[in-house]
C-alpha cells in the first residue's frame, strides 16, 4: 500500500513545518501596525452628556 510509505511525505511535512517555525515568526513579529493607537489622557477627554430626550 502506498499509502504507508512516508518516504515523501515525511520530509514535505518536516519542511513545511521549518518554515512554519523559523521564517514566519520573524515575518510576523516584524510586522508593523500603519495607524498605531494614540495614548489620550483619560482626565483631559471631554465627556458631554446627552441631552436628548428619550421619547
């Protein structure tokens, strides 16, 4: 049965996962978010409450 035969395989899935484990990681934690979030000063913010009425 050809199916139990790992000869090929097993090296395609050692190499994959070699890849998985030593070049994506770097990729990925290179990454750079374009718009980064901006610190706000929570006791600088101007909270208006809503004068709607709620009818």
């Amino acid at each position: 049965m050809p199916q139990l035969n790992p000869d090929p395989w097993f090296i395609i899935l050692i190499f994959t996962w070699t890849v998985f484990l030593t070049i994506l990681p770097n990729k990925i934690t290179f990454y750079k978010i374009p718009n980064e979030p901006l610190n706000s000063d929570p006791l600088g913010s101007n909270m208006d409450t809503w004068s709607w009425p709620w009818y």
